[in-house]
C-alpha cells in the first residue's frame, strides 16, 4: 500500500486530499467542517475571574475573558477601533473594555461604550463573539454558525468518587493532523518511546466505529482491559495504560487545530483514587514539572532538530526523566520535523503498520467531501461509558 502526499489540489476543487485535511482557515472545507463541532480552548483553571488571555483557535485571533462572576466568554481578537489586540484590554462587569481608547464591548460582541467620542456611534460597532461551557475543568467554545450542537457529555470522567481527573495542556508547533496521527500510530512507541520497552506490537487493528476509530493490538505488555486505543472525531483520541505495580489511568487528549501549523493538546486523565501515589505520580521517573517548567519540551525538541543536542545523547541522559515528559520530548521532535505543511515537499510510503493512518484520512475525506456537497454526514456518538470495563477494574480495587 502506498499513498503520496498531494499538494496540488487548491480550496475549490470538489476533489478533496489528505492535503486539505491539514489546512483549517475560516475559509477552507477542513476549517468549516471542524466549525461544527465544540472544541475545549483553555484549561478553566488558567483564567481567573476578571482576566483576559489571547487565543489563537482554528487560524483565527480571538480574545477569551472570564466576567467578574465567573462566566468564561470569547470574542473577536482585536478592537474594531483601530485594531488593539482586545487581548490587553480589562474586564468590567460581564463587558471587556480596550486599553487604548476604552471602547468597551458585551458578551455578544456588541459596542456598549465609546467613552471619548463627542456623537457615540456604538450601534454600527460589532465584533464576533462564540459561546463558551465550561466542563470537567475545561472551556470549550462553538466556532459554527447558527446554534450549537448540546456539548457531548463524557460520563466516565464525571465519575468523582473512583476518579480524580486532571487537565493538562500546552502548544506545540505541529499540526493537530499529525498529532492525530501519532496517537492512533501503535507500531512507533518500540521505537521512539525506548524508556517503555515495549516490542513492536502484533495484529495492530483499527476499524471505525460509531465515534470515529476503534483500535486494539498485541505485543505492548499491558493488561487487555488497558490495551485499546479510540479516535474519536473530530480532534480527540483516548486511551488507557497500566504497567506492573501501577493502578492505570484513562485520558482523552484533544489536539485543537490552532491554525496549520500548531495545536493546543489538552490531556484529559482519569487517576483512580486507589492508591495515593497514583494521582501525583502517574508515570514514575525521577524528574517531573521542575524539569519541566526550566527545559520546555518544545525547547529540547528544537535542540535536536538543530542538531545542537542529538538523541543519542538524549538517550543517555534520560534514564531518570519522569516517563510522559520524555514521551513528549520524542513525540514532539519528530513531528516538529515534518515541518509546517504548506512547505511540506516529500512523499511518503504508507506500509501495513500505518492502517491507522490511511483509515483516519479516507474516513475524514468521505466526510469532508459529503459535506461539500450538501449530502448526509455521519453523526458521531461516544458511548457515555467508555471504558466501563477498566472502571470495574478499579472500584473492584478500591473495595
Ligand atoms: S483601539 Fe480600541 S478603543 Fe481605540
Ligand atoms: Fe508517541
């Protein structure tokens, strides 16, 4: 099986590529077709009541504040006065106001004050706003037009009493695609994640499903009620992991498409209250955040590709690396290294192993496609309960 990468189709052909998949502006099918769906933007613990942050969501500039009472909202990026990033501006009230001249907009986007202006004209004055929910320690905003679709609910997170569940997040300079990619991607982790020591996995198989992509495989070790892996569409994929004298975890991790060429990952994980230890160190390893905060994963990643650090030397060095920063550290290497895909000029050979990969791209091209023109699209459903059977595993334990 082979497959090449195309880079010839452009934005109006009704015969849409794998290239397309990667291109999510305002104005591309890809970009609308995602538009449909909520996507988590922020991690709700990042912003305080009264604070204002810039976003950068599907290759748009947006503005997200939280009110004095609380409520998260999201509006255009910049001041329709004279083009301020609104991003610098302050919270009053439930409105935000620009920290040049003051204008000062509602939540629906709707210039309410101009304070300087002798004959106000704040009714021809508008920006963009999107709602925003907040769930399970995260903020999601809705980018389509007309009324959102209700926010999918994830029952097996909302489970407080067997899980402690916790949000990471952070931005890498890749492609939400690629990342998409990785995590459905079972023969890599032999390879490139050494510190598992896993053997290449057997009988790799991926089918879809009602939410996107069911996978199992052999040959990684772990216990079969932790052995699976789903893509569910459009942006998030779940997993869970156990290794001996650990008790496991689940996690959804959402790869939010910024624009082209980067994506916020959220990681969303379900640490069983069991054990004590289980929360704090969910992959046990010597190092953890300090390392973390002075040494960026995206910042060792670009050493390599530099070539100022090689991975032989990271090898040595990362015997006592906490387990998922150096998953990170080679993840995001090698993706870094495909480079931004409008600059994209190699081709590939797709191989047994990467059914994951050619599957995630036809199934995603026959929706785009039909949603080009006009004809049904599948309505993906998660199950509320995912991982009903890892769950039992681990209230058994607590007894
Ligand atoms: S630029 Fe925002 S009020 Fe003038
Ligand atoms: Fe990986």
């Amino acid at each position: 099986m082979s497959e090449t990468t195309s880079r010839s189709i452009g934005d109006n052909s009704k015969t849409f590529t794998y290239a397309d998949l990667l291109r999510v502006g305002p104005g591309t099918i890809t970009g609308k077709y995602l538009r449909r769906f909520w996507h988590p933007v922020f991690a709700a613990a990042d912003i305080a009541q009264g604070h204002v942050k810039p976003l950068r969501i599907l290759g748009e500039d947006l503005t997200l504040y939280r009110s004095e009472s609380g409520t998260p909202h999201i509006v255009g990026g910049r001041c329709p006065h004279r083009g301020v990033q609104l991003s610098l501006g302050f919270v009053d009230g439930d409105d935000i106001r620009c920290a040049y001249h003051g204008w000062k907009f509602d939540a629906a986007g709707k210039c309410v004050q101009q304070p300087a202006e002798p004959r106000p004209f704040c009714d021809q004055v508008k920006i963009k706003s999107y709602p925003t929910q907040e769930y399970l320690g995260l903020i999601f905003g809705y980018f389509g037009e007309g009324a959102p679709p209700p926010l999918p609910r994830l029952a097996d997170y909302e489970d407080d009493k067997t899980y402690a569940c916790e949000v990471s997040g952070d931005i890498w300079p890749v492609s939400y695609f690629d990342l998409l990619e990785n995590a459905t991607d079972m023969a890599h982790t032999a390879f490139l994640h050494w510190h598992f020591g896993y053997q290449a996995p057997n009988n790799i198989e991926w089918r879809e499903n009602e939410c996107g992509m069911a996978g199992t495989f052999e040959g990684t070790g772990k216990d079969p009620v932790f052995n699976r892996s789903f893509f569910d569409m459009p942006t998030a994929v779940e997993f869970a992991t156990r290794r001996p004298g650990h008790p496991g975890f689940f996690a959804r991790g959402y790869r939010v498409p910024r624009d082209d060429n980067s994506a916020v990952r959220f990681n969303l994980t379900a640490f069983p209250r069991v054990a004590a230890e289980a929360r704090d160190k969910p992959a046990t390893g010597g190092t953890g955040d300090e390392e973390k905060a002075a040494h960026p994963v995206t910042d060792i990643a670009a050493g390599l590709l530099s070539g100022r650090e090689d991975m032989r030397s990271l090898k040595e060095r990362s015997g006592g690396m906490n387990y998922m920063y150096l998953t990170n550290i080679q993840d995001c290497t090698v993706l870094s290294s495909l480079g931004p895909p409008a600059q994209r000029d190699f081709a590939e050979f797709l191989g047994g192993t990467d059914l994951s990969v050619a599957l995630m791209r036809r199934l995603w091209l026959r929706e785009i496609t039909a949603f080009a023109e006009g004809r049904p699209l599948k309505s993906w459903q998660r199950p509320d309960f995912m991982w009903q059977d890892v769950t039992a595993v681990h209230r058994a334990e607590a007894r």
